[in-house]
C-alpha cells in the first residue's frame, strides 16, 4: 500500500472493487452462491419395524420385500406396496415362498424376485434357495419361474436391454449341494461371483462371465446400458465372519466382459440405493471388526461418466439392510436396522422412512 493512500481510501476502493458484481476480484470470476443441498425429511413409516428388506419401484409406488427375524432366522416373506401419491402404505400378498436377502428388479411393470435365504425347520441357518418369481403388481399376484442356476442369498438383479442379470451372492459349500443350510456363525458357504442372465420372453438362463471380486451385501445398478457392482462383504456372507471393500467393477452386457472401474470413497457392506439420471446413490451400509460394530448414514453419488463421487447430506437415521429405491426424483429409504447384527438379544429393527429430492434440472 502507498505510504500516501489512506486506510479510509483502501476501504473505499475495496467496496468498489465489490460493486463489480460478475467482474468479481481483481478481475477473477463470480461465484454465485451454492444451490441449497437437498434435505432428508420423514415420510410415513412402514406398518412393521423389519430389517433385511428390499426396495424396487413400479411406476409411482415402491414395493417394500423381504424381512427377517434375526433371533430365530425366521424370514417373514413381507410385501408393502408405498403410494407416493396417497402417502399410504398398503400390505399386499405375502412372498409365495418367504426369504430374506432376495435379489430383485423391475422390467415391464413387473417385478422379479431370484433366490434368497430361508430356514429349514430344524436349526437355525440361512439356506440358500433357486426360486424365482414374477410378481405383478396390478393383480398382486406371484408366478414361479424358471429356477437359477444355483441357489444362492444376498444376490443383486439388474435389468438391462429386457434381460435381468442376477450377480454374486453366497451358497453352501457343501459338495455337490450348493443349497444345503448354512448354521449361524460357521464358515460352511462360499462367497460367488456368478453372473447369469435371465430372459422373461423365453423363460430361459444363460451364463455369463463371472464377476472379478465375489461379493455378496453389495450394490449393483445400471447406468448407460452397463451394470456397476459398488461396496459389499467378501469372505463370509454373516457380518460376523467378513470383511468390507470399496471396489467398483463394471460390467458390459454387450460384450459380457468386466473392467475395473475404481474405489468408493467408503468401505462398507450391506448397502443399498439405486440410479437416477445416469449416477448411482450408495446408501447406509454396516461394518464391523474385533473392536467394532457399526452402521453407516453416509450418502454418495457415483456418474460412471466422469468417474466422480460426491457426498450428500447423511440420513437422518443410521441403518443398514433398508429397502430403497427411486419414485421419480426421490429416493426413498425404509426400514432396516440402525446397529449392526450379531449381537444375542439385540435386535435393532426399525420401519422410519426418509425421502430425498433430487434437483432435475
């Protein structure tokens, strides 16, 4: 500053500089001020406090699937249908065969339901199952279908060019019966990396290439006509036994070949979200190790185009095992447990629902 320029001169060719308006500082841009972040709100709850549920949206409804006792390893095979118009909840017919860790999908207003665990009568297991299911929701009713190839639990289904593609998972590792009861808390099951492709026009599977990273408790979504594998639990398919990554894998129906995409920025399993507008929303999520146990409130956007991640406003309610999807713009969030499993007597199931808005523009 010059000796001869007063401090009330500096200060008044600063507020001038201000006035410049979009010429900003020292001739460097404006930036104008942050759209405001979207915001969490609660919705109406589920009629029933569950975990281990699903979510997948047919037109303006989501349908809510699934649930499990954790105590007794008892699936309770729910069906809620939510009326984002109507604000409603409505409780429609139960799963024909119940499970918990389904894998589903929608594909020309219906809905597909593919494996999944159920408890034989005597002990307390998962037991890997093959059903498949179409459920319609106009008439609520449910169809068998062909059989998967093999049975498996904690699954993901993605449709993509009228085929669903049914991915990863666990089963037994009993020999020669992959769908023998896995007993809680032991290591009798393997995680898989099976890719196999479902066509409702011929009622018929295919399989294709395996995933890289066997996985189950993760997130697979579709953008641009490629399938995403995002997060999930390696090693063992009960929290107690596993490990977590952040590996994303890309998957190209076309050419039915995998590639790497990246990391996360969040090492978690057990989350959920889904797609909008070409990026993909992880959600929540569960961790645990020998000094910990936890669930995730963490939200973060993936656009496979750029390779970005972005963090969003955190739930409101920490949880993991939440059923989720997209009505338009919002993604819906419901249900789930806010503590991580495992723990005897300790069961955290809850039914709060929250719903954030996307910008569409």
């Amino acid at each position: 500053m010059s000796a001869n320029l007063t401090r009330r001169d500096f200060l008044t060719g600063m507020s001038a500089i201000g006035g410049l308006g979009t010429l900003g500082l020292l001739g460097m841009p404006a930036f104008s001020r942050a759209a405001e972040p979207p915001k969490w709100t609660m919705a109406p709850p589920m009629p029933k406090a569950s975990g281990e549920l699903v979510g997948v949206a047919v037109g303006d409804n989501m349908f809510v699937m699934a649930g499990l006792d954790d105590e007794e390893f008892a699936p309770w095979g729910l069906v809620y249908r939510y009326d984002n118009n109507s604000k409603i909840w409505t409780t429609m017919r139960p799963m024909a065969v119940p499970a918990h860790h389904i894998a589903v999908t929608a594909l020309g207003g219906k809905i597909y339901v593919f494996g999944g665990f159920t408890r034989p009568p005597s002990i307390k297991a998962w037991q890997p199952i093959a059903n498949s299911w179409e459920y319609d929701p106009q008439n609520d009713t449910w169809k068998a279908l062909a059989p998967l190839p093999r049975p498996r639990g904690s699954a993901q289904a993605v449709a993509v060019g009228g085929k669903i593609y049914v991915i990863g998972g666990a089963c037994s590792n009993a020999r020669g019966d992959p769908g023998a009861a896995i007993p809680r808390g032991t290591n009798a099951h393997i995680v898989i990396g099976d890719v196999d492709e479902y066509n409702p026009a011929t009622n018929s599977w295919r399989p294709c290439t395996p995933m890289p990273t066997a996985r189950n408790h993760f997130l697979a979504a579709e953008s641009g006509g490629k399938i995403y594998a995002i997060n999930g639990r390696i090693g063992a398919v009960f929290v107690t036994m596993s490990d977590v990554i952040d590996v994303v894998e890309e998957y190209d129906p076309a050419t039915d070949r995998w590639s790497l995409k990246g990391r996360t920025p969040t090492n978690r399993a057990d989350v959920s979200g889904g797609a909008y507008n070409g990026k993909i929303y992880v959600a929540g999520g569960e961790y645990q190790d020998t000094k910990r146990k936890m669930t995730f409130w963490a939200v973060e956007s993936f656009d496979p185009a750029s390779n970005n991640w972005e963090a969003l406003p955190r739930l409101q309610v920490a949880r993991h095992g939440f059923a989720a999807a997209f009505i338009g713009n919002q993604l819906h969030i419901a249900g789930g447990s806010f503590q991580s499993d495992g723990m005897p007597g300790a069961a955290s199931p809850i039914s709060s629902h929250e719903v954030l808005a996307m910008a569409t523009g």
